[in-house]
C-alpha cells in the first residue's frame, strides 16, 4: 500500500496548504470587519454623548487594563489578584513626576510609566513565576500590598493616604489643554493610546509567540515536553502585561490629575478579574465587552443600591464559575453555535 | 557503521531505600528499532523519565551522540534531539490538530520566540506540519479539536507532535495504551512508517506490538535488565516466561 | 529600666500572641481543608465574619451568654458551611483554580451584601462578660485577662487538634489524604465524607474564631475582605494541611503584626509582605507543608 518510510515532501505545498484547517491558521489573524465596530462606536459615542466622556474614559482605562490582564490570565494562564500592583506603579511613576515637576509630557509619560510598570513586572515575574498555584497568587497578592504599604510608608514622597493632587500635565502635542476640565481631549487621547496598545496586544496574539502561550496555557507539560522555554516566556509575557497595566494605571492619574493609595487596591485588582472573565478571556474583545457590561451595570446600579450591586455582583461570580466560566462571548459562542450560521471553518 | 545515538552508563535512581532503576548500561543505535518490557513496577517509565530528563539520577550517566547530557534540562534534550510520547495524552485538548503540530514544529524551527508577525505567515510551518498529518493519515481531522477525536486517533496526534520535533531519538511509552482494539492498527501503521534513521525505543505491553516491530527486546525487573535479546529469543526464554511472560501479560504469540 | 523594658516586651508578647491566636483559630480550617482537597477557598474569611454576627446578635439582642453564644457560632457556622459544601462547593472540586477563585469570590460579596443588609453597615460593638474582663495580675506583670484567656484556649485548641490528628481514627484518615490522596481512596477511605466533615469543624472554628476575635479585631461587613490576606498568608506560610504549621505561623505573625502596627504604623506591614514572599520563595510550601513531588 504505502511505502515503508514519508514520502520526500511534495514540492506542490499548495494542496496542503488549501486545506482548510491550514486556510484557518494562515487567514486567522486578518482583520474583520466587525473588528472596527468598537472603534466606531468609540468615536461615535465621543459625539453623542458629550456629558458622559469622563465616564467614556474611565472605560477605556479599565478595557486598556482589563485588556493587560488578559495576556497575563487569559493567554498565558497567570492567576493573579495582584495586577493593581502594577496599575499603580505606572500611576504613582507618572503622579510622582508630574506633581514634582520633574516630566509632566503625557505621552512620553506614559512610556516611562510603562517602563517603570515593566520593570517590577520583571523582577517579579523572574521570581514568582517559578511558583504556581496557591503559592503563586498568594505571592501575587503580596507583592501587590507590599508595593502599597511601601508607598504608604514613603509618605513624604507619595502623599500616603491622600496621595498626590492636582497633578499638572502639559498639553498634548504642546497643544490641546490637558486636565479633567477638557473631558473631549482626555477622551480621545486615551481612546488613542487603547487604539495602539490593542494593535500591539492583537499582533503578539496572532505571532507564534502567542501561540506558544496559548500552548502554555493549554498543556504545560507538554509544552516541556516540545522543548519551550516555559519559564522565560511566561516572564517576557508577565512583563509585557505588567507594562500595559503600568499604561492604564498611568492614563488614569493624568486623567484624574491626581494618584493615592488606592492605585494599589485589592478591590480594583478583583475588579479588574472579574471584568475580564464576565467577558470571556482569551479571547481579546473580552475585554471590551466585560469593561463595558460591568461598568454600565456599576455607573447604573452601585450609585442607587449599593449593597444589591454588591449582592448582585456576587450571585453572577457564582453563577459564572458554575456555568458560564468563558463569560459573555463564552455563552455567545455557544448560542452561536446552536442557532446561528454553520459556517465551514470554526 | 552505525552510531551510537543514545547510551546510557551505569544509569541509577532511588527514591530512599527503594531502587526503582539499578546500574543500566543501554545502548541505542540509529536506526534501532528495540522494546523495553517488564512488570507493573519494573522501573521503565522511571527509565525513560531518566533518558528524558524528567528525573535526574542518583547515579550513572546519559549520553547522546557520545555527549553527556545527564545534566541537562528536559527541553534542553528535546532540543538536542531526544522526544517522546506519554502513556497517558498530554495534548493541546481545545485547539486544532493541526495546530497541535505547528505549535511543535514553531518550537523546533525556532520561531516560537517571534512577537511581531503572524503565525498565519509561516507557510513553511503550516505546511510542513499538514504533510505529516496526511502521512500519519490524520489530514481528514486537521481541522478537529483534538477533545472531538476518538481516542485512537488522539494518541495518533501524541505521535504526530513529537514526530514534527524530527528527533533523531524517540521514546515511545506505551503507544497502544487505552486504544480500543479496533483503532490499534492505526498506531501500529505509524510506527512502522517512521523514518529509517531514527532510533526507536517503545514500552510496550501488548506483545503483538513487540513482536511485531522490535529488532531487540528488553526485559526489566526490578529496576534492573533481567534479560535482553530478539523478540524470540526471549520468548524462548523460560525465565521470562516465568517472571512475566507467564503471568499472562499480552497476548502469546502462536 | 530593664524592669520597663522587661514588662513592655512581655506585654507586646502577650499581645501578639492573643492576636495571632485568634488568626489561628480562624485560619487552621482553611489549612486542612486546603490541604485536603485542594481547595482555594478565599471565602473563608467570609465564615469567620458569619460567626461573629452570630456572637454579636446572639449576645446584644437575644441576650445570651457569652459562652452559649461562641458555641452557637461554632454550630451555624459549621451547619451553613455543611449546606454550601453539599449543593455549591462539591461542583466545583475537579474545576480549575480560577473557577474556584471567582466563586468563592463570588460567596464573599454576597456574605457580604446579605450581613449588610440585615444587620447594617456599621461596626457591631461586643461586650466582653465582666469575668473576662479587667486585667489579670499574673506575678511578675498585669495584662488583660481576655488576652491570657485567648492565649490558653488556643493552645487548648491546638492541642485538643493535634491529638484528634494523632490518636483518633479520622485524625489518621485526614493525614493519610492530606498526604496521598489516591492512596487514600484506595485504601478504602471515603474522601468526599471525609472532606464534608473537615469543611464543617474548619467552618466552624473560623466561625467560632471570629466571635472570639470580634472584640479587637471589629466586626463589619469588610471583615471578610478586610482580613482575607493575613488568613492566606498565615496558611501559606505555615504549610497547607499542618496544623502545627499554621498555629507557629499565626502566633509568628500575630506578634509581628502587632510590633510593627506599635512601632510603625505607616506601612509597617510592609515587613510581613516581604517575609511572606521571603518565605515562600525559599518554601514554596511553607513552613511545615508537605513538598510537593
């Protein structure tokens, strides 16, 4: 029937390649068209609702967080309640040089936020990521209240408790005025910084080395047993996502003008966790749709009833770890797969 | 003259008092096609640990190629050449089978480290990868979950990453293990199929399998080798009959 | 001079040592069930402020003793913990690690929010019995006698513990699994009723834990967060499963906790933070846990 050893590969590689699971995989990657929805919407909403741009970029801050969170948790597989710690290093690097005046640029700011937010994401990656499990949030926790109580305690610096106000940033490109006065500016600079921020998320998704990380999280052991270098990956990737945060927590005290104690809470660290699983992780537009969902909910519900909020809030993470632990695109996926389109690839 | 692929010299672990692989001289050649068998208990899946690097010895050394690799990590290994596959499936359940391959041949190729293109992009990948699903005759699932296959083809999935690492040593522990009789034969064709020059090393049980594809056999008892030989000549062996032969493991060759 | 130093020492020991018996009582149910089946249950905490209200209103407003009122903690909590397990808990053994974070996430908000909303958001004073109260004079200083108490009942509580672990039949069961728990189910032992019994007597005892602790460590409907680290850390750092592991460990951080809130009490916490992570980088698996293979 066949011969004893493979075949010399075929030169005429495009028969294996229009297969279509090799189609999939070569194709996947391409923007959609659905993909500039959300953009547009964005924009849109900066005309329609032009009271509402604070709240407009209080939710990009928290995609643009939620979306950081997603690299660590949803591709890589890091569980972590910990990653406010690195919100707030971004925050106070950018609040300490505004409000001594020693770099109040935006822009560049958020660069060195974010360097500083990768920095720490680093060394705490080389060393806890050599833990997992119980241990590894446990240390993730710790780290984060240690950065906290260590701004606490260096409160000549930080303004402790009650942080540091007024911060003076410059104008954007030395021109459009900069504070929470200017809502539209702040609004779309931030929708700006999200817009890159997401491009370079999105293609470190499609590379191979975000295909490695899916592997990581699918299959550790098996992922030894191909020869990758897990522990460095898991850290160049913990680094990343802690950079990214680093931005969020640095957008969020130029906006604010303003950066305390709370950069650094458990609170907006489980907040952050549970955005990103109400709308699906790994799966990049989570982020968006979980942002969007729980913030509306919160701005609506927590502002008028509190405690049923808190109530509410409670009985869906119980309900989502029971039944819908792949959150709103989760549950969409498999609506869409009983009554929707059978479309030939998956 | 063929070389010596894998060695091993005087190869020991304990774990406390108990002496799970004893003082192991092994040698495997390009192109061997050998079978380690053995008891419940006999030491082999802590031999292969050993020889993959999952354990390290309390005594003795590996060598590859003439190079000791004994302290060598396990992914250091699998990049100098040695791969296996597990008893029980340690696959990519919720991705495709095709890209369960890729995922190994991005690895070997070293493109896994890249951030800033598409893995879409790497044809040479995806390509290479489809042609070794249409040899293991997997082609047909390229687009399945492997959580959607049946169980015999999803150990044929365990074999295609490891052959996509192209090692010049493969480990096989227990290929057949959990495959319905019905869908052994698919395993079997593979194995039989593999490139000429690697060299093979299965743990194997059903005998059938041992028989049908081992140059030379190897049995283990107790950590350490109780007897070694053709296929025949060690079923001709009345002390392994005895030990384990007898005992009614696997099937009799008639 | 060394008369001062002396009684300010013994009284800053007497105090960590209360405080951090207290974290003990609390914790050592986490530790074992954690070490039992692997179970993040940050929700814990969460018990431990159930059984404070208990006390609290079982004392203020039905009047009950101090005494009948810490056993009546002990029973409802470990009774509520029994209800949860069997219809919430046991879905979600085999699920992963995340799951199991947002649910009993999840159980802490809505502990939360339902103490909120019987009983109110604000902090519920406790009244100590008279007999409790006051200071004892113990030869060579004064110190509060609820303290001293706090102090004997715990190490009566470890003991009691670690001699149910040692001597009887389901001590030995609880280790064995602890230890191995393949080999212990086939061995005969029925795991899941194992683990139902341990949930309930470490719920209990968190409950029981937080009525003992309500008097200084204050009850309101932050507690189960407001605490949540210190548990994880004192059953971290202790060893998961060890009961010895988690007493050193509390009463370890207990006396650290209240040295550094004396002596710095911007950020000092900040100590026990880098030790913690100090620790469990040296031993993944705490003090007295077991390693894993």
């Amino acid at each position: 029937m066949s011969s004893s050893a493979f075949p010399t590969p075929a030169p005429a590689a495009d028969t294996q390649l229009g297969h279509p699971a090799a189609h999939l995989l070569m194709t996947r990657h391409r923007f959609r068209w659905w993909e500039a929805l959300p953009w547009i919407a964005a924009i849109g909403f900066y005309f329609a609702f032009p009271d509402y741009l604070g709240f407009g970029t209080e939710l990009l801050i928290a995609i643009l967080f939620a979306l950081s969170l997603d690299l660590a948790l949803g591709y890589a597989g890091i569980i972590t309640l910990g990653h406010a710690a690195f919100f707030g290093t971004g925050a106070y690097a950018v609040g300490m040089l505004a409000f001594y005046g020693i770099w109040t640029e935006p822009m560049t700011g958020l660069v060195i936020a974010a360097v500083a937010a990768g920095v720490v994401g680093l060394l705490s990656g080389l060393v806890l990521l050599r833990t997992n499990g119980l241990t590894l949030l446990m240390l993730t926790l710790c780290t984060m209240a240690l950065l906290q109580e260590g701004a606490n305690m260096a409160h000549d610096y930080t303004g402790g408790f009650d942080g540091l106000p007024s911060l003076s940033i410059a104008p954007v490109f030395g021109v459009f005025e900069f504070n929470p006065l200017y809502a539209d500016t702040q609004y779309l600079y931030t929708l700006a910084v999200l817009m890159i921020c997401f491009l370079f998320v999105r293609t470190l998704v499609y590379s191979p080395f975000g295909q490695s990380l899916t592997g990581i999280r699918e299959n550790l052991l098996r992922m030894h047993a191909i020869g990758s270098p897990v522990r460095r990956r898991l850290v160049v990737c913990y680094t990343i996502s802690a950079a990214i945060a680093g931005i969020a927590g640095g957008l969020w005290a130029q906006t604010n003008a303003f950066v305390n104690l709370s950069a650094f809470d458990l609170d907006r660290a489980a907040t952050v966790l549970i955005i990103l699983i109400l709308g699906g992780y790994g799966r990049l537009y989570g982020a968006f749709i979980g942002a969007i969902a729980y913030m509306a909910l919160e701005h609506f519900l927590a502002r008028l009833y509190p405690t049923a909020w808190q109530l509410g809030l409670g009985l869906l993470l119980v309900l989502i770890a029971l039944f819908a632990r792949n959150g709103i695109l989760g549950l969409g996926d498999v609506l869409w797969r009983r009554y929707g389109v059978r479309h030939a690839a998956s | 003259m063929t070389e010596t692929r894998l060695e091993t010299r005087a190869l020991s672990r304990s774990f406390g008092a108990l002496k799970a692989v004893q003082e192991i001289d092994f040698k495997l050649d390009a192109g061997a096609r050998h079978a380690l068998i053995g008891p419940n208990g006999a030491g082999k899946t802590t031999f292969i640990n050993l020889l993959t690097g999952v354990l390290r010895p309390t005594n003795g050394s590996v060598l590859l190629a003439g190079r000791d690799i004994t302290a060598t990590t396990q992914a250091e290994r699998v990049k100098l050449g040695i791969a296996r596959t597990f008893q029980i499936n340690r696959l990519f359940r919720g991705l495709s089978v095709l890209e369960n391959v890729c995922i190994a041949v991005a690895e070997r190729v070293g493109a896994a480290p890249s951030m800033f293109y598409p893995a879409g992009r790497r044809t040479d990948i995806i390509g290479e990868s489809m042609e070794l699903l249409e040899t293991l005759k997997l082609a047909d699932f390229a687009r399945h979950r492997v959580s959607e296959l049946p169980y015999g083809r999803q150990r044929l999935v365990e074999l295609a990453i490891t052959i996509g690492l192209k090692p010049a040593v493969l480990l096989l522990d227990e290929p057949a293990a959990g495959v319905p009789s019905a869908e052994t034969h698919i395993i079997l064709d593979a194995i039989e199929r593999l490139p000429e020059d690697i060299a093979v090393l299965i743990i194997e049980h059903d005998m059938d399998v041992v028989f049908r594809f081992a140059e030379r056999v190897i049995v283990m008892v107790g950590g350490a080798v109780f007897a070694e030989g053709t296929p025949r000549e060690i079923e001709a062996n009345l002390q392994v009959r005895a030990v384990y032969l007898g005992q009614g493991h696997g099937a009799r060759r008639d | 001079m060394s008369v001062d130093f002396a009684s300010n020492f013994i009284s800053i020991l007497l105090g960590g040592l209360s405080a951090g018996t207290v974290l003990f009582i609390v914790s050592v149910g986490l530790s074992v069930t954690m070490g039992l089946m692997g179970f993040v249950n940050l929700a814990h905490g969460a018990f431990a402020m159930f059984g404070g209200y208990i006390v609290v209103l079982a004392m203020n407003r039905a009047h009950i003793g101090f005494a009948p009122a810490l056993a009546l903690a002990f029973v409802t909590t470990a009774v509520l913990s029994v209800l949860l397990e069997r219809l919430l808990y046991r879905r979600l053994y085999r699920a992963g690690e995340l799951d199991q974070v947002l649910f009993t996430l999840g159980l802490i908000f809505i502990f939360m929010a339902a103490i909120t909303i019987v009983v109110g958001p604000e902090s519920q004073p406790l009244q100590l019995p008279a007999a409790l109260g006051g200071q004892l004079n113990l030869g060579f200083t004064r110190y509060r006698t609820y303290s001293i108490f706090l102090i004997v009942i715990g190490f009566l509580i470890v003991s009691g513990i670690w001699l149910a672990f040692e001597r009887t039949r389901i001590g030995a069961q609880i280790r064995a699994t602890v230890d191995n728990r393949r080999m212990a189910e086939s061995l005969g032992i029925n795991v899941d009723r194992l683990f139902t019994i341990t949930f309930a007597f470490g719920s209990g005892m968190a409950g029981l834990g937080g009525g003992l602790g309500a008097e200084f460590l204050g009850l309101d409907p932050q507690y189960a967060l407001k605490y949540l680290v210190y548990f994880l850390i004192v059953v971290s750092v202790g060893g998961l499963g060890s009961v010895a592991g988690v007493y050193f460990a509390s009463l370890i951080i207990g006396i650290l906790d209240f040295v550094l809130k004396l002596y710095l009490p911007k950020g000092g916490t900040i100590f026990i933070y880098a030790l913690t992570i100090l620790l469990l980088l040296w031993r993944p698996q705490g003090l007295l846990g077991k390693k894993e293979t």
